[in-house]
C-alpha cells in the first residue's frame, strides 16, 4: 500500500472531541477543508501538548513580532466546534510537527500516522526493514483557527476524571487505590 499525504490548505474546520466516558475517552482530531475531510485518534497527552505547543508559539509569534498585527487581532474561531459523527478514524496519530511560515502567515501542522513498523517495536522489540511510509495529513491554519483550537482542546482534557489531591492520579467515581495511603480507597 502507498502512502497517502492530505493536504488541507484552506482549513474550514479544526476540532478535537471525545466519544465515551471519562476515563474510558477515546480522543479524535477532525480536520475538514475543501479538498478532504480527516479524522485521526490522539491520546490525551497529545492533545495537551499540541495545545500548550501551540499557545506557546503564538506568543513567541507576538514578542519577536514575526506575525502581521491583522493576523494576531482577530479573535478565536469557536464555530462548529463539535465532532461530526460518524466518526470515521483514518489513523492513529504517531508524530507531529508544527511550524510558522511567515511569508503565508500561517502555521503549519503535520500529522504523521503511527506506522505499523512502529507499532511492531513496541510490542515485540524486534527491528523491521519496512519500506512502507507512514500516511501525512498537512494542514495551514490561521492563528486565530489555531486559538479556537486551543480553548477546545483545553476543555476537553480538563473534562476527564478529576486528580487524587494525594497522589495526583485519576479518581474513578468508585474511588481509587490511592498509592500515598498505602492501598486505601480514596
């Protein structure tokens, strides 16, 4: 099979979801433009880091001033900030990169699946000579587009199960065996 490369360039939708309950959440990433429509499976911290990448780039786009002042101005996209169901995954998120291209003045998104060599490595440690590339989906969002983002992605992590004030780790709604008070139910 050859590798399939997505290319959003005018992105009309950037959104993350969830489907199930929280500590059972499955994390999706859909991406809409008018050349294709993607949807791909993050883990949770990935949609954290993107997040706090994101903003932090931003910022630095705002002090060294490599970003044109209509383009910091305008304020976050919110529409359309829900999932479009069925959701139908293209792939398993493995890599991603984020970059500014200043001339365009946007900020440009990578997406690589996790490939099945990788996947080989973590479950049985063994080298594979794959030749076989891992599919891409390129997306050149707005800052604006990429704030929008931001505000969901963080709600959506912030939605989960809240932290052990002990041991920092999830509580069920059962509770949970809480490593700081030897073994208890918290």
């Amino acid at each position: 099979m050859s590798r399939l490369i997505y290319s959003h360039e005018f992105v009309e939708r950037f959104v993350v979801g969830t489907v199930g309950e929280p500590g059972e959440r499955a994390f999706f990433l859909q991406i809409e433009s008018p050349s294709y429509s993607n949807c791909v499976a993050i883990d949770k911290s990935q949609v954290a880091a993107l997040s706090e990448r994101f903003k932090e780039m931003i910022q630095e786009l705002r002090r060294n001033k490599l970003a044109s002042l209509d383009e910091l101005s305008l304020s976050s996209a919110l529409t359309r900030r829900e999932m479009e169901f069925p959701i139908t995954e293209d792939f398993a998120v493995g890599i991603i990169g984020i970059s500014w291209d200043g001339d365009r003045q946007r900020i440009e998104l990578e997406i690589q699946a996790i490939s099945e060599a990788d996947i080989d490595d973590l479950i049985s440690e063994v080298d594979s000579d794959s030749d076989e590339l891992p599919d891409v989906i390129r997306a050149s969002l707005r800052i604006f587009q990429v704030r929008g983002f931001c505000a969901i992605a963080d709600a959506v992590v912030a939605a989960g199960r809240a932290p052990c004030p002990f041991c920092g780790l999830p509580i069920d709604p059962q509770g949970h065996l809480c490593p700081r008070a030897n073994g208890y139910r918290r």
